[in-house]
C-alpha cells in the first residue's frame, strides 16, 4: 500500500479475489474513516461478505492490498476486531455467562466479568446468565452472540447481517448498541440487506454490485448523484388511479403511498395536473429517490423494470 491514512480504519487498495474463474471482487478500493458507521449493501452473491471476510484476513486477496488500523492485514493484531459472522454459531450447551467470558477473555487477554455483566444488564439478560445457550430463543442466542463479539472493546466491529431475524424490540436493542459504541469511538462496519437500517443508522454507505464497487459516500451525497426525480403521492384512489402517467418512469407501489420515478425533462407540476384529473390528491411531495430505490435502479436488470416497480 503506498500509505496508510491514520484516519481510516480500513483501508482496501485496487482489491481483487477470485473463486476459479469468477471474480467475487474485482479492482476494490475504498477507505473506512475512523469512528465511523460503514455500511456494505448490494444483492446476494455481489462480494459483500468475502470482502468483510478479506478485511478480517480468514481470505486473502489475489491482487491489492488490505490494511487494518494502521497495519497490512496480514501482520494487524485481529485481537482489536470483534467480528459477527452471517453464520451464527454458540457452544449451546454453555452457560451464558461462561461462553461470554470464554470469548471475552480469549481476546482481551484478562477477565471480563464486569463487562460482561453489564452487556448482559443493557441488552435485557441478566435474568438469563445462568442458562444454556440452548434453552435461550433466537434473538436472545443472537443478542448473546453480538455480546461476544464486543465484551473486549474491540477497536474495529465487522458485522455481517447483524439485524437478520431480529424482531424490532430486538433489533433497537442493537441499534442502540452499536449508535453507543460508535460513541466511544469503536469503528463499525456492517452488511445489512435493510434499506433502512442503512440510511438511519450509517455515516457512510459503500455498494458492491457484480464484485465492483457502484456506490460509496453519505447518504446525501449518493443521492445527489440521482437528482430530484421522484414524487411521493397519496391519492383517494391510490395506485390505480397513476397508470400510464405521461413523463413518468415508474411507479412503486407502497399501499398507502406511491413513488412515481420521473423521466429526464418532466415537469412535476405536469404530472400533479395529470393526476389531478383522474383523483382527489392527498399530497404530493418532490424528493430524492430513497436508497432502495438507488438500490434497484442498479441492481435490476432494465429489461425487468415495469409500471409497478
């Protein structure tokens, strides 16, 4: 690497890996600034997780270079990076407190018990420290697994799918975790498949389609790139009443609300007459397209793009 950026955390170089003929990443660079919330997004088999994977040095990249807080992956001290797999696996026969400290203690090299008791306090299981990990339900034996993987303060947090079965009372309990670590200064990097989780909860978003990188930068600034050529409407007679629309791309239908994607040159107050006549509108609102939109825009072949996206 010709330099490493003390203000980056990770760093990927001109990145490329390959599984016999088929490039899962090709030409990869990217930079992830200390203290940040990164998010990876792009569809299955895109290069999300074998670059997660690269970054947490289980692959080695073919060409390029990878550099992980200050150091080339393969000399970085991976004792300062807690990592959570898209396969989840725990002793299930352990105790709850036991496999936490196991885990805790085999990476920090002394004793956790503190700070495994306050995981345990924060994220509602406490009650529960004394079970084994198999009488404990799935997102219980999930917030268990994500606790190991932050009870020794790790300086870099590689999340794969970190939200995936979680149901919402669940998957706030992370969120407000991982906005906390953030706030101690902990770098976090995660690959998640919701939109939303994307643009609430990260600083930045890189997006990988066919091993390439296609997006990379904040939320506004991924948007910038697309302009302002979406409508958000409600009407009295919802989607039925914005077929064949003149001057629009798109519509996705949201059941009480519609985005109408507009083609180049389209005046929005042409459509809001359009609609106007056919139905009674409830608002209409011009906006950037949200990033599952941008998501779909790249990811769907333009021979699959229909009225009703």
């Amino acid at each position: 690497m010709k330099g490493i950026n003390a203000t980056n955390a990770v760093e990927l170089e001109t990145v490329t890996k390959t599984f016999g003929k088929t490039a899962a990443v090709a030409d990869l660079s990217l930079a992830v600034p200390a203290g940040s919330i990164y998010g990876f997004i792009g569809p299955n088999g895109s290069g999300k997780t074998t670059t997660l994977r690269m970054i947490m040095g289980i692959f080695y990249p073919d060409r390029g270079s990878v550099c992980v807080l200050g150091e080339p992956v393969r000399q970085a001290n991976l004792d300062r990076v807690g990592y959570l797999p898209e396969e989840r696996g725990l002793y299930k026969r352990m105790k709850v407190r036991e496999i936490l400290r196991f885990y805790g203690e085999l990476k920090a090299g002394h004793s956790v018990r503190r700070e495994v008791d306050l995981w345990l306090e924060k994220l509602g299981l406490a009650e529960h420290g004394n079970k084994k990990i198999e009488a404990l339900s799935k997102g219980m034996s999930q917030k268990v697994q994500f606790i190991a993987t932050v009870v020794a303060q790790p300086q870099l947090l590689v999340l794969d799918e970190p939200f995936s079965g979680l149901d919402p009372v669940n998957a706030e309990a992370i969120r407000s975790a991982i906005l906390e670590l953030r706030r101690q200064g902990t770098t976090v990097i995660l690959s998640t498949h919701d939109m939303n989780v994307a643009e609430t909860l990260c600083d930045f978003i890189f997006m990988i389609f066919q091993g390439r990188k296609v997006l990379d930068g904040t939320l506004t600034a991924i948007q910038d790139q697309y302009g302002s050529d979406t409508v958000r409407v409600r009407t009295e007679d919802g989607a039925g009443a914005l077929e064949g629309l003149a001057g629009v791309e798109a519509v996705r239908d949201l059941g009480q609300r519609q985005e109408l994607r507009l083609t180049r040159g389209t005046d929005p107050q042409d459509v809001l007459c359009a609609i106007l006549s056919r139905t009674r509108v409830r608002s209409f609102e011009l906006a950037k397209p949200s990033l599952h939109d941008i998501f779909v825009r790249i990811a769907r072949p333009a021979d699959q793009e229909d009225d009703h996206a």
